[in-house]
C-alpha cells in the first residue's frame, strides 16, 4: 500500500524530494521507516532513480523514454538546486548549534544563581551585624558621625541589592535565550550547568 502510494505521489509530483520531504508532504501518514523502504522497493523496480549529494540521497520518478533530453536536464538542474537548498540549511543549522555552544559555555563560566543566592545571604549577614553594631554605639553616644556611617551602610546596602538583581536578571536573560534552542527541557539545563532550583532561585 505504501509503495503505491508514495509512487503515485511522486508521479504525480513530478520533481525530485528526499525520504524526509516525503515523508512530511504525505501528511506523516506513513513513518520515516515505511516510506523508506516503500523508496528502496520502488528504486529496485526501477521506478524511482536515487542521487547522492555528499550524505543527502534524493528521489525521482522514471520518466518514460520518450521524453527528451531537455527533459532530463531539467531534471537533473532540480536535483542540484533541491541538493543546495539542503547543504544550504544544514549549514544554518550548524551555525545556529555553534552559537548555542558559545552562549552555553559563556553561563558555565559565570556566577550560578547559587552562588549569587549565597553571597547575596552572606552580604546581608554581615549588613545586619554592622547595623546591630551601629545602633548599639548610637544608643551609648550622641555623636553625630554615627548617623552619617549608617547612612552610608545603608547606601551600601542598596547598591549590593542592586548588584544582586542585576546579575540574576543577566543570568535569567542568557538562560531563557539557550532555552529557546536547548534540545531538553529547563530541568536537564539546570541540572547541566550546576543551578539550584529551590526556592528563591530562578
């Protein structure tokens, strides 16, 4: 049933595909393997002729003998040009898969959201100390300049916040950017690159 089928559309068709293209245009009726060999009976019954473009095989339908030489020619241009358009997204493929690589190696290289999570617990430690230790001098002094050195704790303490979110929103922007490529899912990723998923992580 498969080799009538897939003979009639190529006949119908009328133009050179690959298995894959087949297998698509019949509406994915058939799986890859059933339309294969489908192809491998029909190119042995001498119905459909096979070219090979470097690891890319491409199919045809038999013309009857009468038609002419121009007629192959064109046949034969179409099998080139449909080969090129191939070689042609492979290579895109391939180059999108690289620049994956460089951004994925780029988040290896930097700070995890666990380790930002940790400095971020350690800088508020060590901020609640210094403004325990800060109010208890206030309560044992009127000295004016306290109150200027809690000031400038709590300007600190802003800019380490801000230091904070803008990292984890920077790490967030690259994670969501490999996302849209990666071929897993966020878990596989976060567990690839080291991150913590617990609470208050990304």
């Amino acid at each position: 049933m498969a080799v009538h089928i897939v003979y009639n559309y190529m006949k119908t068709q009328n133009r050179p595909y690959s298995s894959n293209d087949i297998v698509t245009n019949l509406h994915n009726e058939y799986s890859k393997a059933i339309v294969q060999n489908a192809i491998d009976q029909l190119v042995a019954d001498g119905k459909l002729f096979e070219k090979v473009y470097g690891k890319q095989k491409i199919y045809c339908i038999i013309q009857d003998s009468k038609h002419d030489i121009d007629e192959l020619i064109r046949i034969e241009k179409e099998l080139q040009t449909h080969a090129n358009e191939i070689k042609s997204k492979y290579k895109e493929v391939m180059k999108e898969i690289k620049d994956n690589e460089v951004l994925l190696s780029s988040l290896k290289s930097s700070p995890t959201q666990k380790d930002l999570e940790t400095e971020k617990i350690t800088l508020q430690q060590n901020i609640r100390q210094i403004v325990h230790k800060l109010d208890s001098l206030m309560e044992t002094t009127d000295s004016q300049d306290l109150h200027e050195s809690k000031r400038k704790v709590k300007t600190q303490m802003d800019e380490n916040s801000r230091q904070y979110l803008k990292r984890k929103r920077l790490c967030t922007e690259i994670i969501d950017c490999i996302l849209e490529n990666y071929p897993g899912g966020k878990d596989e990723l976060y567990e690839e690159i080291g991150i913590n998923t617990n609470e208050g992580m990304i």
